[in-house]
C-alpha cells in the first residue's frame, strides 16, 4: 500500500509544481515574451506528460537565451529535488 501512495504523490507534484512555476513565470513576463510560451491548447498536455521536463522547455522558449537555460534548469533542479523529498518523507512516514 505505501508504493501504491508513493506513486500518486510523485506523480501528482510531477503535474503540481510545473503548472504552478510555468504559471508564476506567465504571470511576469510582457506581452511579446508571453506570446512565446505554451499555448492555453497545449499546456496541460505539456505538463501532464512531460513533468518536470516542460519547465525547462518554457523558460527556453520564452527567453530564447543563456538566462532561460540557466532558470528552466535551476527551477527543473528544484522541482526534482521536491519529488525526490517528498517521496523520501513518504518513506519515512510508512515504515
């Protein structure tokens, strides 16, 4: 049963943390870096199935420079370091 949990909370943080950083960026960003992000069409299909994976592809295309590189990876980083926290805490809690 612990596996079965440790599964659903990584998967659901996998979904969480990249809508709610690519959305935070969104919320910064002019109007003609804005129009370079994901599309409303294809966002959640982005998060959904790349994770973690579609931070750093945001940041890329919108910065289009060595800054984007360096924040989609430090948030990328960030967000690996959460799952892998979170599901170290997990089993912890279950043992």
């Amino acid at each position: 049963m612990g596996e079965v949990i440790l599964i659903i909370v990584s998967m659901a943080l996998q979904i969480a943390l990249p809508f709610w950083v690519i959305r935070r960026d969104d919320r910064k960003l002019t109007a003609p870096v804005y129009a370079r992000g994901y599309p409303e069409s294809t966002f959640w299909i982005a998060v959904v199935v790349f994770g973690p994976v579609s931070i750093l592809i945001h940041f890329l295309r919108t910065r289009r420079n060595w800054v984007g590189l360096v924040l989609g990876l430090v948030w990328f980083g960030l967000c690996i370091a959460a799952v892998a926290a979170a599901g170290a805490l997990i089993k912890i809690i279950l043992e």
